[in-house]
C-alpha cells in the first residue's frame, strides 16, 4: 500500500489503484468482527461526515473546477488517513515506531546519497541543484517526513528504552531535513524543540546542545538557502507567490465565507481575485481549508486537530508513553509546515503521521511491554 502511494504521482492510473487498495483494506477491517466495545463517535465528527459530502456535492454542482482534486482529497488522502488509523489501534506501538523509524532511516540514506554530491562546488546558491535536479517528492512534504521521523527518535532518546538505533535515524532524519533545503521544515524543526522543551523540561540542556550543534555543522548551502529568501532586496519569486495566493485566498473567504468556493474551484476563485495561475492550493493548507470549504467546516476541521493536539499534550506532559511525546511533535511539525503548503496532500507524508496518531495512548511511560 506504501509503494503504491509513493508512485502514485507518476502516471493516471496510479491514484485510483492507491485509492482502491485503501478502499479495499478499510472494507475488510470494517467488516471484520472486533472483540473491544466500539466508542460511540464524538458530535463534532458525525456533523463532519455529514457536512463535507454536502458541501461538495452543491460546490460541484455551483462551479465548475477540477473535480481530481475532490478524487485526490476525498478519495486518496482521507481513505488513506482512515485506514492506516485503523491498523494502527491493532499494531503494537513499539513494532510501529520501530518500523517508521527504520523506514524514515533509510530514506534518509537514500536521499543524502542523491542529495549531498550534488551539491556541486559551488561557492553560491549550490542547493539550486539539489532543489530542481531529481524527482523526490516535493520538499515541504519530503521535509515534513524526515521530522516526523526525528519527533519519534527525540520521543524515544527521552524514554527509558533509548538506543543507538534511535540515535542514529535521529541524526539520519536531521540532516536529511538539512538537505531538504525546506524554509517550513527549518521552522517546523526550531519550534519542536522548542516544545519539547516545554514538556520536558529536562531536556532543556540536550535540546540546547543540539541546537548548538545544528547551527555549528549546519552547511553554507542551507545558510544560503535561508538568505536567499531577502538577498535581492525583496522576497525571493517563492515568497512573493505565496504571499500573493494568501492575499487571494483571505479574498476568497470575504466573499463566500459560509459555502467556499469549493475545493475543486479554489484555483479559479483565487485567480478571480487576482492571484497567480497554475496553483491548486493556496500554498497553505489552513487558508485551503477555510476558502475552499467555508469557514463552518473549515473551523471545525481546525477545531478537531486543536483538540487532538491537546490530547496528547497533555497526556506527554503527564510522562506517558513515548507515543504521545512523539505523535504530539510530528503534529506540531505537521501544522507548522502547513502553513506554507500541502504537505499533507501527498499518501507518503499521511501513512507515517496516521499511524502515529492510531496508537493506542495509554502505555505505560516506558513502553516496556
């Protein structure tokens, strides 16, 4: 199911067989018979289940637009959330963790071993060729990959079962996010830590020894990378774009703030409001969400992860387990790096995040068992 989503980019086809993998596999374990009591759903969710498809079904009708991005978002991405959730309740989180871990490790050598010889022997700008010269995956989602990776190893280094396994992918996952050249996973990464922090206050030294050590071997090409973003006077092309989208997008929500444009038309109402063409999205997904579905919907989505935050907020500053340290920080790389895009718009970045949060929270502190 991995291996189809990460190729789903790649041809026609690819997301309608990832779609109906998923599909196929949340069917299965619907129907398979369960020993727990089921919980009875929360409100705020049944009005969810109920609003979307309404939502989109009258958008649609309204305006024309692209309806593979209803395929992409209600098909591919939310069957795909739903269902690695579901097999997470039934894995054992220490064989999950170890799994992301061991996984995000190798894409880190993987991704360094393509990365860093191309970084060339440029004095200036040498990430330029890392940045355009392959076919990763984009570098807000790839980056937002390597973190959620890294969330595991701190919460992992900071438990009582730490390792040199988790040492290791923990320094993979930083300089693969290095390498990303990602301004939001910088970002993403900075306020981790400083979170962590809060939560462990222990950690306050380690967390200021790694810091030093990042800002001490971090290469020239990621100081450049940063600088670039003013170095001609002004905000680099990227920037500008996106602040030009956001300007669009707050437009959008002015003037349908109930209903939105429709996800499907958000590309057509932000170049109606005099935004740059050729962008699905809004190059952030809480601006997405809200002009694209309207603010009821939109506010309540937003209103549902803030919650899920604090749950496990605080159930990690309780000292449970390492899970919900580490489900906790890969949330909170995750909404920062929203900020500047989708990432979560891609199977590859919801698979390891999803099945963080389907782990079960009530381990013990140490996860021993």
């Amino acid at each position: 199911m991995i291996a189809t989503a990460m190729t789903a980019g790649t041809s026609t086809i690819g997301p309608y067989l990832a779609a109906s993998l998923l599909v196929t596999a949340g069917l299965i374990m619907g129907l398979t018979s369960r020993t727990e009591r089921l919980s009875r759903p929360q409100m705020h969710v049944v009005v969810l289940h109920v609003l979307l498809p309404l939502q989109i079904l009258v958008t649609a009708w309204l305006r024309p637009g692209n309806l593979e991005v209803i395929v992409l978002l209600g098909v591919t991405v939310a069957t795909a959330w739903i269902t690695v959730t579901e097999i997470a309740r039934r894995l054992c989180p220490r064989s999950a963790e170890r799994a992301l871990l061991l996984g995000t490790a190798a894409l880190a050598v993987a991704y360094l071993s393509y990365a860093v010889p191309r970084l060339g022997s440029q004095s200036r700008y040498a990430w330029v060729d890392v940045a355009t010269g392959g076919q990763w995956l984009n570098g807000n989602a790839l980056a937002l990959l390597f973190l959620i990776g890294f969330a595991v190893a701190l919460a992992r280094i900071f438990s009582t079962t730490r390792s040199l396994l988790h040492l290791v992918t923990g320094a993979l996952c930083a300089g693969g996010l290095l390498m990303t050249f990602s301004r939001s996973g910088y970002l993403a990464l900075a306020v981790m830590l400083l979170i962590l922090t809060v939560v462990r206050r222990k950690a306050i030294l380690a967390v200021a020894a790694l810091a030093t050590l990042l800002l001490t071997v971090v290469p020239s090409s990621v100081r450049d990378r940063i600088e670039f973003t003013t170095a001609t006077g002004g905000l680099d092309p990227s920037s500008s774009a996106r602040l030009d989208l956001w300007e669009s997008a707050l437009g959008v929500i002015a003037e349908t703030p109930l209903l939105g444009s429709g996800i499907h038309a958000l590309s057509l109402a932000i170049e109606e409001q005099g935004g740059p063409a050729g962008y699905t999205f809004a190059h952030n997904s809480y601006l997405s969400l809200l002009a694209g579905f309207g603010l009821p919907i939109g506010l309540l989505v937003l209103g549902t992860i803030t919650a899920a935050w604090l749950r496990r907020f605080r159930a990690a500053q309780l000292g449970g387990s390492s899970t919900n340290l580490a489900a906790m920080l890969a949330v909170t790389a995750a909404a920062v790096c929203s900020f500047f895009g989708e990432p979560l718009l891609t199977p590859i970045t919801i698979v390891p995040l999803a099945t963080l949060l389907g782990l079960p929270r009530e381990r013990s502190a140490g996860d021993t068992t």
